[in-house]
C-alpha cells in the first residue's frame, strides 16, 4: 500500500475518474481473457478451413499461453518503469492489430504466428490492469475493484465457448473462425480511445528516469519458457523434455541470486524481498496451487462432454456456464467485504469449491447418460460462487502489502504463478483422465480420477491459506 504523506499532509484525492478509469481496465482484460477460451471451440472450424494438422491447432491455443505467461513479470515491470498508461495503451493497439492479422491468416503457420503475438499483447496489457487498481484505488474500494475485475474473469470465461460457438455458427464451418479474432477489434478500438482518456497520466520524465535490469528480465523470461513449455507441449516426449524443466527452474535460481545482487545498486526486474512478506509469499503459493486445481475443471469437464457424450461446442459452453457465472457474481460480492474478513474468506471459498467438485464428480457417477450436464448444473454454480470468492479476494490479499511504485511487477509475477498452475494443472489432469481412460474406456471413471487431482490442489491452496491464518492469529496474540 501507499505510503502515508508526510508532516501530516492530508492523503491525496482520489481521481475522480478512477471508476470510469477501470472500466477501461476490464473491458481491455475482457478482451484478452476472452480469447483464452473463446478459440478452443473454433479449432474444428479452423482444422476446415486452413487444412491444419493436429499439432498445428495445438499451438494455436499453447502458443497464446505460452508467449501470455512469459511475459507477464517483465511486462509488469516495463509498466512500473516506464509508465503504466503508455505501456497498456501500446499492449492494447498490439493486441488489436494481431487479431486483424489472425483473422486474415491464410495458412495454419501464419495463425500461430499471428496467435503468439496476441499472447505477447495479451501479457502486456493484463498486468498493468493490477498495477492501475493498485494505483488508483485504496483500502476497501480497492477490494471492490478487484471483486469486479474478478467477476470480468468469470464473465470472459461464461461467454467464450458461448460466443465461439454462435459465431462460427453464423460465419460457417469453413470461414466462421475468422470472426472470433474479428470480435476483438470494436473492443480493443473502444479501449485505446477511452483509455488515452480516462486513464491517469504517467509521472512526467518516467519514460527516461529508472533504469531496466535488462539481465533480470532476461534471466526470468528464459526460465519461465523453459519451466512452461514441456507443460504445455503434451506431444513432447523423452527425458529431454524434464530436461528443460529442470534447466528453466536453475535459470530461475540464477535469476534469484542475480536479483538479490542487483538491488543493493538499482531497481530490479522483481523485488524479491516481497517475498519476506508471509501475505505476498503466500498469496503467489496460493494462486499457483488454486489455478492448477480450477483450471482443470472446465478443461476435464469439456473433454468428458464432447468426446464422451458427443455434444456440440455450443452445448458444451452453455453447460459450462453455471460455473462461470457464479464466480462472476461471488467475485463481485466477495471484493465488497475481503478488506473486513480477510484470508478467512478465501479458506471458505476453497472449501465451497472443494465441496462443488466434488458433489459434479458424485452427479456424473450417479446420473450417466446425456442428462448428466442438466444434473450438474447446480454442482458447477456452487463451485464456481467458492471459486469467486477465491480468485479475487486472494489478488487484494496478496498485493496489500506492495508498494505502488512496485504493483505491476508484484502483479505480473503472481499472474505467473497462475499461469503456471494452470499449465502444470490442465497437464497432470489430462494425463490422469486419459491414461484411466485407456485402462478402462469408461469416461465417467476417468473423469472421476481427473477430478480427484484437482481436489488434490486446491486442498494444497487450503492447506496454504489455514498456513496465513494461523501465522496471522499467532501475530495478533504476541
């Protein structure tokens, strides 16, 4: 959090614009959230249409999440730097610009290309929206504005599949998948203009006034590559592939020690003495754990409903959109009270979670056949309030103790650790669901093992949170 002013000065005003400000924000994270999911239902269409091989489509969708997740700490940093409006106005126009160049491609090659180079925008933009929270909100309007940044993840993720599908539906199966990158442009145009508007002007001279640790940033961005793309290139088989797991996470232990170096003289790519602080250390743990666990949901789920059961892209979202829905409107709520109850309520929502997975794994196995979705509609909707009340609040919690000149960069790094979980999560899942699946070929078994994993993770999270809670009441009695 800000300093207090000194001499007794009274605080700042807030900017008056500061909530049509965020508005901008989310319309932006809506964006390039959106295109995480809202391209996986289009990969038929796309097969069709551009004549792509199997390990082209892959990359279509790892390549976005490879190329988003590296680049979340160094763009972070870039935007504390060099000024957080400069750098999230040019992610914006990136972005933009690379899903005109996405719907146009002519060939599988030139969409991957084209799908990287949105994942690298998409990387820009998203931490300069925690660090722009951070900088304009305070206290419990703060948590506010997190709980609706929040529910803008839920919302992009409700609408995807849904949205793909009618799309392509429109467009047809040959050309329809053009328009899920065409969608992007309107918003992206809207957020460039609103935002040279609305957004708060970086500190005169800021483009000039601090130096990058260019080394640091190197050294990060190298070593989450590595860790992230044996996770994600499932195709990739061999002990070379551990091989670069292995090398990223010594880059990233090089990156450590030159950090904890490079502070005595200058600014860092990543203050690693923020992790001395139990909130942010155990936030960033929290989040890598929780979104290896959440992620994975939707993805078995997915994969169970249109392989096991033969439901069309367009059925799958809507079946999907209890979950996301709930964690929209909880994330909303939860930003509201989390400055009052603290990590408390992130354990509650891991427990509701906890208990709405498991009770969807229960219907699945209780109610087979085709009625299955119908059933675990009211499962989905309770796992997604818990997951809700989780997302956001853990984002407030981990980044209340960061100074604002550091937000961006402290936001990029715990975005990180989400994107790793993620991969990691979606990867151990997969394995489980089909290597069951190949023992028994009864998808309900398979799906049950994959859920079990997840229970797995978030209870680490849980584990984690209970961690901060006792540490904290400890605190309190001394």
């Amino acid at each position: 959090m800000a300093s207090a002013p000194a001499h007794g000065s009274p605080p700042a005003a807030p900017d008056p614009r500061r909530w049509r400000a965020l508005t901008v924000c989310l319309v932006a994270g809506f964006m390039a959230l959106l295109d995480v999911t809202i391209v996986n239902v289009a990969l038929p269409s796309i097969e069709v249409g551009l004549d792509a091989r199997d390990e082209d489509l892959q990359w279509i969708v790892s390549g976005y999440a490879l190329a988003f997740g590296v680049v979340l700490g160094l763009a972070g940093r870039i935007g504390d730097a060099r000024g957080r409006r400069r750098v999230f106005l040019v992610g914006v126009a990136a972005f933009t610009l690379a899903s005109v160049a996405s719907g146009l491609a002519s060939t599988a090659g030139v969409l991957v290309a084209t799908r990287a180079v949105q994942g690298l925008a998409g990387g820009v933009v998203t931490p300069q929206i925690s660090g722009l929270i951070q900088q304009l909100f305070q206290g419990a309007e703060r948590g506010r504005a997190f709980g609706w940044f929040g529910a803008t993840v839920g919302v992009s993720t409700a609408v995807g599949p849904s949205l793909g599908g009618l799309l392509i539906h429109l467009g047809g199966p040959v050309d329809g998948w053009r328009w899920v990158f065409f969608v992007n442009v309107p918003i992206g145009v809207a957020a460039i203009a609103l935002g040279a508007r609305l957004l708060p002007p970086d500190a005169r001279g800021q483009a000039s006034r601090q130096r990058l640790d260019v080394v640091g940033m190197l050294l990060l961005g190298t070593g989450v590559l590595l860790v992230l793309v044996p996770v994600i290139e499932q195709q990739w088989r061999g002990p070379t592939r551990w091989l670069s797991t292995a090398g990223g996470i010594a880059v990233l232990a090089g990156f450590w020690a030159w950090e904890r170096r490079y502070a005595r003289t200058g600014e860092p790519a990543v203050d690693v003495g923020l992790f001395r602080r139990r909130s942010y250390a155990l936030g960033c743990l929290l989040g890598m754990f929780y979104f290896a666990g959440f992620t994975a949901v939707p993805f078995v789920l997915s994969l169970f409903l249109q392989q096991g059961y033969g439901y069309s892209a367009l059925a799958t979202g809507l079946t999907l959109t209890p979950f996301a829905l709930g964690s929209a409107v909880a994330a909303a709520l939860s930003g509201r009270i989390v400055t009052r109850v603290g990590r408390p309520l992130v354990a509650a929502g891991l427990v509701t979670v906890g208990v709405g997975v498991a009770a969807t794994a229960l219907v699945v196995e209780l109610v087979p056949g085709r009625s299955a979705p119908w059933a675990v509609a009211p499962a989905l909707l309770l796992a997604g309030l818990g997951s809700g009340t989780v997302i956001s609040p853990n984002i407030t919690l981990t980044l209340s103790e960061v100074p604002v000149r550091r937000a961006g960069s402290a936001g990029g790094v715990l975005q990180t650790a989400q994107r790793v979980g993620a991969a990691a999560g979606i990867a151990l899942a997969g394995t489980v669901l089909f290597a069951r699946l190949g023992v028994t070929g009864d998808w309900g078994s398979a799906f049950g093992h994959a859920v079990t994993v997840t229970l797995v993770l978030v209870a680490a999270a849980l584990a984690t949170a209970l961690t901060d809670i006792g540490a904290t009441r400890r605190a309190r009695l001394r």
